[in-house]
C-alpha cells in the first residue's frame, strides 16, 4: 500500500507516522517510511483512510519468498522512538 507520510508526526521525536488499527480494534503509531527490518504490513481498508497494522511472523515474512517489494514493511513508532517510554503503558 501507498502511506501517505502527511498524516501525522510523533509528539516526542517529531517522525513522520501512520496511525493504524491493529487486527484487535487498538490504535498504534508506525514509522511512515518503510523498513527492511519491519514485521508490519500495512493493508489498506474498504471505505475507511486508516490501513489495517498485521503483524508477520518471521516464518510468515520468509514464506513471501522476496515478494515483500510489493508489500514494504514497517516497524510499531514504539520500537524506533527515543522517548517511547514517556507513551507507554503501565
């Protein structure tokens, strides 16, 4: 999928980020710029601009055999911000 890197930016780091939903309802911030490290795929969504965040196993990235060009992986903000800490939760 496209990701629009206007969509926002992290409050402590100011990197551009996506929101998305993850497959159980929750909404999390990912680094806009793909990573060839990622476990993200972000999957665009009928009817709504908030793609969907599945997170791939690495059996599951190794099963795509090199076609994950197409799908350009991303990495959870929470992995790569300095200041993660500051937004998690207890």
């Amino acid at each position: 999928m496209s990701v629009n890197t206007e969509d926002d930016h992290c409050r402590s780091c100011n990197a551009v980020i996506v929101w998305a939903q993850t497959e159980m309802g929750k909404w999390m911030p990912v680094d806009a710029l793909p990573n060839d490290a990622g476990n993200i795929m972000l999957v665009a969504r009928p009817n709504s601009r908030t793609p969907l965040a599945v997170y791939l196993t690495k059996d599951q990235i190794a099963a795509f055999d090199g076609s994950l060009q197409r799908h350009r992986l991303h990495h959870s903000h929470f992995v790569t911000c300095p200041h993660r800490d500051k937004w998690r939760k207890p």
